[in-house]
C-alpha cells in the first residue's frame, strides 16, 4: 500500500480523497450483506470497485491544472489574481538584436482574464533601442469541460509604441493591429496539447477599417510535458501567412508566409512560480522567391512567470 500513497500524494488533497473512498469501499465489500448469494455480491462488488476506480482515474487525469501558471499553453488566471511574465531573448537571424518583453495580466473572473504587453528591444551594444509594441487584450473562456478548454481571445497593439514615428492614432510609420482569434486544446495529468488561430488586421491608422490594411493568419500547435513536479518540456509551431498581397502601405508583396518553431524546458518551483530556458528557429521567403529558407542561426532566450 506504502507506493500507492507515495504515488497519490503529489496530485492534491482531491486525490487523497478518492484514495480513502476507495479503501473504504473494499472494507465495504468485504462486509457485503450476507442475505444476497454468491453471484449478486461479486456483481456488487465489480460495479463498485470499476466505479471507485473510475472516479480516481478522473482524478489523476485532473491534477494539471490549466491556472497554474508553469507554462502551460492553456493557462488562464484564477479570479483575483495577478500575473507576470517576463522574457529576454534574440533574434534569430540578428543574434546582435536583444528584446525585453513583459505580459501583465488578471483575472477578472475564472472565465475572464484581462492583460498588457509590451517589449523593448537593443541593437549593436545598446548603441539603438526601440520601444516595440504595447498591446492591450482580453480572453474568455468559452469551453471548460474537464481537460478540455476553450477561449476566444482579443488583442489590439500598437507597434512600435515609442521612437521610429509621429503623432500616435495618425498615420505614420507606426503599425496598429486588431487581433481576434480562439485557442483551445487539453489538459492531462502530464501533458498539454492546445491549438490556436488568430485573424489579424493590420494599418497604420489605428481605426481605418477600408480595405487599405493587411489581413494576416496565425496558425499555431503548442504541447507541454511534464517530467515529474519541477520540470517540464514546451515546444510549439506557428504558421503566419498573409491573405492579401499588399502590407500595410500599399506596398506590393508575395510569399509572404513564416513558419516559428521553438523548443524550451522550464523549472517549475510550485505552481505560482517558473523560469524557462527557450531556442527558436524559422522557416521564410527569402527575397519574395518561393523557396523555402532556414533562418541564419538560431534565437535564444529566457522566461521567468509568477502567480499571485
């Protein structure tokens, strides 16, 4: 008995739960009514024993929870709490380019979550900086059935918030983005898969709604696989494509189209605290060709996420 308890002790208290409900059932089943025969008490007790067993498989099945913050691409706060993210990484194909970015965000409700997002990035030593996009965005969830989950996400940015433009809300050499998209996927007892796809408007005015803009397409697949209570492995996928041929200006463009992927392990300290080590690659259109090119080099980075 000693390994079942060593094995139900780290999923939670509802785990332990089940386990002494399960116990005593079979003392239950031992002291079966004596009135009842042979073949009614075994039809008893089989009923019994699969559902006990069902119940606690259920229960394994959720110990991964979806609020805890451990880089879980499904992750959405509790109602009432706050939480942060703050990466540090490359460019891929610049490794000289560094950016800092940090994503702010509450929970509203256990369904609403609301968060600002912004990142500054250095080019040659500090010699040039920018201050990249600031982004405002909302998620709901939708769906909430168990391991499955479901959220409709928006997002509006604005890119770059500082330095390379002119009055903000005009026309300039800023980029304004309304996103609108859903992700969803599921939550086992050690692993995560989710999917997503955004629909992204882009200008450079920020409520010009004629068709002067660019229409673009995220497509994307993350999984997480948790290797015991402190670690954890993510890698994820993205397809960005354009659905016009033209950007934000006018400007004519062709195979416009990028694959990401990243590869990352985190340490998880408990379930309100991690740090992660990440490196990313992509594939594009070099110089508009329909080739398909691998990006020179490889991006690194690094990630540190707190719930509170």
């Amino acid at each position: 008995m000693g390994p079942i308890i060593s094995f139900f002790i780290p999923l939670g208290k509802k785990s332990i739960f089940l386990l002494m409900v399960f116990l005593c059932e079979i003392i239950f089943l031992i002291r079966s009514e004596p009135e009842l025969s042979l073949t009614e008490r075994k039809d008893i007790k089989m009923k019994k024993f699969a559902l006990t067993s069902l119940l606690a498989v259920f229960a394994v099945s959720g110990a991964h929870a979806a609020n805890v913050i451990d880089g879980n691409p499904l992750y959405l706060p509790k109602a009432g709490h706050f939480y942060s993210e703050t990466s540090l990484e490359s460019h891929s194909d610049k490794f000289s380019k560094w950016t800092m970015g940090e994503e702010f965000g509450y929970g509203i409700t256990n369904k609403l979550a609301i968060d600002v997002s912004t990142s500054v990035a250095d080019e040659r030593s500090f010699d040039k900086w920018s201050w990249d996009e600031m982004s405002f965005g909302a998620k709901l969830r939708v769906l909430d059935m168990g391991g499955w989950k479901a959220d409709l996400i928006g997002k509006y940015a604005v890119d770059p918030f500082w330095g390379e433009h002119e009055p903000w809300l005009d026309k300039d050499f800023t980029n304004y983005t309304w996103t609108a998209g859903l992700r969803g996927g599921y939550v086992g007892s050690f692993w995560t898969v989710a999917g997503h796809a955004l629909f992204n408007y882009e200008n450079s005015e920020s409520f010009n709604w004629d068709d002067k803009g660019m229409h673009t397409v995220d497509l994307g697949l993350d999984g997480q696989l948790l290797l015991g209570r402190h670690f954890s492995l993510l890698a994820g996928v993205e397809y960005t494509g354009r659905l016009d041929n033209t950007d934000a200006r006018g400007m004519k463009v062709k195979n416009a189209g990028a694959w990401g992927a990243e590869f990352g392990a985190n340490y998880n300290f408990d379930a309100t605290k991690f740090v992660g080590l990440y490196v990313k690659s992509g594939l594009e259109h070099k110089n508009n060709s329909s080739d398909w090119e691998i990006e020179d080099g490889f991006g690194f980075g690094a990630k540190f996420g707190i719930d509170f």
